[in-house]
C-alpha cells in the first residue's frame, strides 16, 4: 500500500517507495510515491442522502480513474468521504477535519449551501481548494449583496453547479411562458438554499406579469402539511413552486393531490431525485424541477462514468450531482498535476505550497469534463450556464427544457 509517512512540523511531506494493490489486484508501483487526499463532504445519510451518495461516489469514480491512468506521475489519491447529515454546525466540524489532514489538497462538497457557508472559512484558512458540485445560493461566490455590488468573498470556493439566480429565472420562464401558469403559490423551506430560490422565482415570475398569490413558509423535518394545503387550495393557484429539498416536497405535492388540488408542484434541484417520485408516488405525476446542467445520460463523455456506476452498485443518484462531483474532483486532479509539472515533475513536497498552487490552477482550469466545458469565471462560478427542466413522466423524470435563463 503507497502510504505517506509523516508530516513534518514545517507541512514538507515526506514520500516513501513501496508497492500499491491496484483495483485488479495486482501490484504497482516502482518509485518515490506518495498519497494525496480529497475530501468529501455531503450529506451520506438522512436528510437528502440520495443525491449527497450520488456526490461521494462521483467523486470516487473520478478518483479511481486518475489513479488506474496515473494522471499525476508518483501520486496516488484518496477519498476521505464525511457525512454532514444536511447540518451547518457538522459541515464546518468536518472541514476542519479536512482541512488539518495534512496530506488533504483539496474537497468536493457540499450539497446543502447552508452547510457551504460554514464550511468557506474555514477552506480558506488553511487556503484550500473547494469545490462545490451542487451549491447554488448566488452569495456563496458573489457576496451577500450579490443582486447590487458582486464581490467574491473566498477565493479558496468555486462550484461547477450554476446558480439560483438563473435556476429560479429559468423556472419562473417556463411556468409562465411555456405551461401558461399565471396565478402561482410560493412556498419555502426557510433554508438558504429554499428561500433564496423562492425569492428569485418570486421575483422573475411577476417581472413576466404572472401573479403570485400567496406565499408561505415550512419547517424542515415537517411531515403534515394540512393548513397549507388548505391555503392553497383556497387560494385559486394554478401552479405551486417550492424552494426545498425532496423530503418535505414529496409530501406536499401527495397532500395536496389528496385533497383534489391537481395543479403541479415546482422546484429546484433540490427535489431531482428518484426518492421524490417513490415518496410521492403516483401524486408526483405531471410535477416539475429545474436542474442544473444538462441530462448525464445525453452526454457522451458521461456514457463510461453511468456504466461505472451502476457496476460497482453504488448506492444514491448519480442523476443531479454524479458527473458534477466527478468534474469537480478531476478539477483538483489536474491542478496537482499542474503543479507538479511547474515543479519538475515532482509533486511539492510543503503541503502548505502545495494547497496554495492547487488553488490557483484550479481557477484556471480549462478542460472537458463529463458535464461539458468546465472553467470558472472571477467569481469562482462555472461558466456552464446549462439548465433543464424535468417533468415526472409515468413515474419518471423526463426532461422537457433545455437552455439558459434569460436575465434580461
């Protein structure tokens, strides 16, 4: 097993020849080697689950690749994989994890922008790379005053998920121009992520000339729903959009449809997932999501990564954040490289050198990735505006949009 010894005081690794086992079992190696750890942070059980696995295990796949290629010469990475179960307070605890396992470059994660926002000081502290593949809340990359004065708070953070500025528009544009939904009911989960998507829906649909007749609040964990079916059964809404995640969503769609209000309910990424249609069940038929991106199973670079997947029976959905994870991995992967290759070939051995490198490479990635195109902007956004819209389809997603927001 390639193993790094120690860690000196002054951050300088120290490397050690020794054999690896490779996924055939065979052994490699045949020189100076050392190994390199990418954190993973998302939400691995509970609350949101399904998409943080599909997060972990895209990361994973992208690791086994760098390392069956030997896409950085006498370096072999790890996956160091943290639950945050969806909590702020335990995203930040795993950050400093993270952040002070000195032989960590870098991390995906995470899926909540709740989370992402105790996490960001604490990556730039120790002037670590994060990569976020879901996170979506515009003030995480463009500040808190982003819709007036945009100013990049970490340069440590970037995502190759887009954000809800456009996601929220682009939803706001289908209800009300492609559906021909006029009157809508907003509801928000009172999470970052939730209600920041709500507002821009909120916003974009009455810029449009729809109207939004009521808005209303859940908390998360709630499970009954019935004053709020009740309002907007009252309400004469022809359309319901929902700025959460699939656990609550999942039963107030099947709430509302059990109470005859067959208009469709309409969220963010946050729901795209198989676990909403299997919470729901037949209620969830004819309700919408946006996504960022376009569909995995379109893409042809992504056609070896579904096939990995499903082989080695990994558990989650790969669907939402799979590919992102993946990209967002391969990101720090070559930025290594990069900085291995301004350094004669050889891996700098101050992991604090190291770090500070890997961030700057980052920020001028310029590749192909899975997703497509994956390259950030000065805010650390991806410059992939992509975005669909999926309708459940005989209890399936199916997609029925594809394009960018019009922010006009």
């Amino acid at each position: 097993m390639v193993i790094l010894t120690s860690v000196l005081a002054t951050g300088a690794l120290t490397l050690t020849a020794c054999g690896s086992r490779d996924d055939s079992g065979g052994d490699s190696s045949d020189g100076d080697t050392t190994t390199l750890t990418i954190g993973v942070d998302a939400p691995l059980s509970g609350e949101n689950s399904t998409t943080g696995l599909g997060i972990q295990y895209g990361a994973q796949i992208a690791v086994d690749d760098a390392n069956k290629n030997k896409t950085v010469p006498g370096v072999t990475f790890k996956l160091k994989a943290l639950d945050d179960k969806a909590q702020p307070a335990t995203g930040q605890s795993n950050a400093t994890s993270i952040t002070g396992d000195k032989t960590a470059v870098g991390a995906v994660g995470p899926l909540n922008s709740g989370v992402a926002q105790t996490m960001q000081q604490v990556f730039a502290s120790a002037n670590m790379v994060q990569i976020s593949p879901a996170n979506t809340a515009p003030e995480l990359t463009q500040g808190k005053n982003w819709q007036t004065d945009k100013k990049r708070p970490f340069k440590t953070y970037f995502r190759t998920a887009t954000t809800d500025e456009l996601q929220g528009s682009f939803a706001a544009q289908y209800a009300f121009n492609k559906i021909k939904k006029k009157k809508a009911f907003v509801v928000d989960d009172k999470q970052t992520y939730g209600a920041g998507l709500a507002k821009i829906f909120n916003e974009q649909f009455k810029k449009l000339g729809g109207q939004v007749v009521q808005t209303d609040h859940v908390n998360t964990g709630d499970k009954d729903f019935g004053s709020l079916v009740t309002k907007i059964k009252n309400s004469g809404a022809d359309i319901l959009y929902y700025g959460g995640q699939y656990d609550e969503s999942a039963l107030i769609t099947k709430q509302l449809k059990d109470a005859g209000v067959k208009i469709p309910l309409f969220g963010g990424d946050g729901m795209y997932a198989s676990t909403y249609i299997e919470a729901a069940g037949a209620s969830s038929e004819g309700d919408l999501v946006t996504a960022i991106g376009v569909p995995a199973d379109t893409l042809p670079a992504a056609k070896t990564f579904i096939e990995t997947y499903k082989a080695k029976g990994y558990k989650g959905d790969y669907g939402a954040y799979g590919a992102y994870a993946y990209d967002a991995t391969t990101a720090i992967i070559k930025a290594v490289k990069a900085a291995a290759d301004a350094n004669d070939g050889k891996v700098p051995t101050d992991i604090n050198a190291l770090r500070s490198t890997v961030v700057d490479e980052v920020q001028k990635s310029d590749f192909d990735g899975l997703t497509g195109k994956v390259s950030f902007d000065e805010y650390g956004d991806t410059t992939n505006k992509q975005l669909t819209v999926y309708q459940v389809e005989k209890g399936a997603w199916k997609a029925v949009e594809t394009g960018t927001a019009d922010l006009g």
